[in-house]
C-alpha cells in the first residue's frame, strides 16, 4: 500500500507542474512580449515611407509597447497569482441513490 501511495503522491506532484508549466497567462504573455519586442523594434528603425503611409503616427512603435505592456502584464500576473492544480477527487463521483434528481419528479401535464 505505502508504494501505492508514493506513486500517487509523485504523479500529483507531476500533474501540478505540468498545470503551471501550461497556464495559459505564461503563454499568452509570453508571446504579446516577445512580438511586442519585435514591433517596438520595427518601430524605433521606422522609415520615413512608413511613417508616411500612418499619416505621422509610429503605429509600430505604439503598437509594440502596447503588447510589450500587456504581455508583461499577463506575466506579472502569473508570477504573482500562481494557479494551483485542482485537488484530485478521492473517488468516482456518484449520483444520490435516488438518482440524478435526488428522488424528485417533475408532475407530468394532464
């Protein structure tokens, strides 16, 4: 039995690492950063032909520090409000004995 239990402990302990490994706010900030650094830098080395077709507006640069902010928003998030994994259930999950509806029917119309 103790080997049963370690090896169900050892498996939660990997199923919550693998939760935070995958958290979609790791993700999705990552990804508004890194393209946020791409456009804020696309921005900064902006033509003035580019800078033309906008009509004066660095909309490279304005959009890039605009993800820039949301993608270490979204990690800041993360780093400070970490998930934590669903606690696993300690059996199936069973109806009451009197069924789905707890033992109450509906009146059926006349």
């Amino acid at each position: 039995m103790s080997e049963l239990h370690r090896e169900v402990s050892e498996l939660e302990g990997r199923s919550a690492t693998a939760a935070r490994l995958f958290d979609i706010r790791r993700i999705i900030g990552g990804l508004f950063t890194l393209y946020g650094v791409i456009v804020t830098v696309a921005g900064v080395f902006a033509s003035d032909a580019d800078l033309e077709k906008a009509e004066g507006v660095n909309i490279n640069l304005w959009t890039g520090l605009g993800m820039l902010a949301l993608g270490l928003f979204f990690l800041a998030w993360f780093a400070l409000r970490p998930g934590t994994a669903p606690e696993p259930a300690d059996g199936p999950a069973t109806e009451s004995a009197d069924g789905p509806g707890g033992g109450k029917e509906e009146p059926t119309a006349p």
